[in-house]
C-alpha cells in the first residue's frame, strides 16, 4: 500500500510543522534577520536569507530545508561569543543584544524540537 508520503505529498504533522515555521518567519523573520545582520557574520546571514527565501518561494514541502536553514542559525548563534556580542551591541537598535540572542535562541528551540 502506498501512502501519502510514497505520492510526495506531505503528512497532516508535517503540513502543520511547515505552518508553524512560516508563521514564526513571518511573526519573528525581520527581527531575527536584524540581529543575524548585527552579528555580521556571512555564515549565519546566508542560512538566514536562504530560510527566509525557501520559506516565501515554496510550498510546505521545502519546510524540511527551511528547518534545516534555521538550525544552522541557531547553532550559530549558539557559538557566538560574549566578545563579539559586546562589540556588536553598539549597532544594534534594541535594548539588549544579548537578551535578543538569548530569546531567538529559545524561539528556535523551541520551533525546531
């Protein structure tokens, strides 16, 4: 017997994940895009424009590369340095960098468990 996924079509979960996904970037994608363009760093920036593009260009099927984009993210931004956070602060237009690190970081986690 054949199922859903053996047609390409996408399961009601994954349907539902890629939503969430979509909506995050849409509720949180410029902000997260603005702290991602503070740090200025290529690697980070690059998964970020490629999720951001995936996201809008594609239907539900392309949320696993979207996830993974966002993974990349966040594992970045996990290994970014009290150091360059400091340096990084005086350009950065809200409160804190490192609280907005620390609640995208979170916002992601919990997006991608």
């Amino acid at each position: 017997m054949m199922t859903n996924q053996d047609h390409g079509f996408l399961t009601p979960q994954a349907s539902a994940r890629a939503a969430r996904i979509r909506t995050f970037l849409q509720r949180h994608g410029a902000s997260l895009a603005t702290l991602v363009a503070v740090i200025d760093d290529v690697f980070i920036t690059h998964a970020m424009e490629t999720a951001q593009a995936l996201a809008n260009a594609t239907s539900a099927d392309c949320a696993e590369h979207v996830e993974a984009q966002l993974r990349e993210v966040l594992e970045a931004l996990e290994c970014v340095s009290f150091d360059k956070l400091r340096r990084c602060a005086r350009d950065f237009d809200g409160p804190e960098l490192e609280a907005a690190v620390n609640w995208h970081g979170a916002r992601l986690s919990t997006l991608l468990s």
